[in-house]
C-alpha cells in the first residue's frame, strides 16, 4: 500500500470536557502528513461548505471519524456533514464514483466498558454491529472499511496513563495509515 494522505474528521460537541479527544485529537495534529480538520471549530453554525468539504476529501486517500459514539452514532455535526457533503453524483450513484478507492476510518470513543458491547453486555450488539451504518456508507461511496479504533471506558474507567497509552496507539495507527502500512492490531 503506498503512502496516504490522512483526513481527520473530528467531531466533539463538547471537546473541552473530553479528558480522552483531547489527547487523540493532540496525537493526530502532531503527525506530520495527517490533516486534522475540527468540524465544530469550523462551522459552529452548521453551515457547512460542501464544496469546500468535498475538495478536502479529494485530496486524501484515507478519511478519519474521530468522534464519541453518541446514542450508537454520531455528534449531529457529523451527521450532517455526511448528509450533505457526500451527496449523489459525488460519492454515491451512477456518476458518484469521486471517492472510490479511498479508505474510511472509526475513530471512536464509548463511555461504557468493552464488556457492555456484546450480545449479553449492557449494550445487546457488538461495536461491528453497531457500527454498521458507518460501514455501509463506505461501502456505497466505493471506500474500503478499515477495523474501527475503538477507546472503550472513557467515562470512568481510563486513569491518566491508559488515556496516555491510548493516544499513543492512535498516533501509531495514523502514522501506519499515512505511511501505507497496515496499521498495529488494537487488543
């Protein structure tokens, strides 16, 4: 795989309460190659550029969510950015082939443990279930699904040094990506 260009969407209503974003987000922006782009910061109104977002994810080969899975989804800015900005004739549909070939990342954090995402846990489906949505949107804008990179526990369970671990594993994971490698197993 040769090397890429890497696209961070990162979608936090709240970043400055976030103990965990704040250092992945710090761990993406310090990665020479990677684009860190802060959905909120830059259209705190929800206007979204479409153009603008379109020509973003054009120049790159791999795209980043970085955001909390909220309600077994997504902050509403990412939503919207992708109801608008991957739209029919760009990213899906007979002449929507302008993504084909690029990848798409989950970057995600849950507030319960890695135990609460099983059919028994607290949650009743796994992350790969519940992150299916996401896969198929890949799948209909021609983007290869890559394994999700999932912090599980954020709320209560992540002392410092876990925080600390965990954004280090993801400037790993980024810089793998950037630099056309497979990317470190999560465990």
């Amino acid at each position: 795989m040769p090397a890429a260009r890497v696209l961070v969407l990162f979608a936090h209503p709240a970043f400055q309460k976030s103990r965990i974003h704040r250092q992945l987000a710090a761990a993406a922006r310090a990665i020479e190659g990677v684009t860190f782009h802060d959905l909120y910061e830059a259209y705190p109104d929800f206007q979204i550029d479409v153009a603008r977002e379109q020509e973003r994810l054009l120049a790159h080969e791999v795209i980043v969510f970085q955001h909390p899975f909220y309600w077994y989804s997504c902050p509403a800015l990412l939503k919207e950015w992708l109801d608008l900005v991957l739209e029919l004739g760009f990213a899906y549909g007979p002449e929507g082939t302008r993504l084909n070939g690029k990848a798409l990342l989950a970057a995600i954090t849950t507030g319960g443990g890695a135990h609460a995402y099983a059919p028994e846990g607290h949650n009743r489906f796994t992350m790969a279930e519940l992150l299916r949505p996401f896969e198929q949107t890949a799948a209909l804008c021609g983007l290869a699904w890559l394994p999700p990179f999932v912090v599980h526990g954020t709320v209560h369970l992540l002392d410092p040094a876990e925080i600390a671990r965990h954004a280090a594993e993801y400037a790993r994971h980024l810089t793998a990506l950037r630099d056309g490698r497979t990317p470190p197993a999560r465990t």
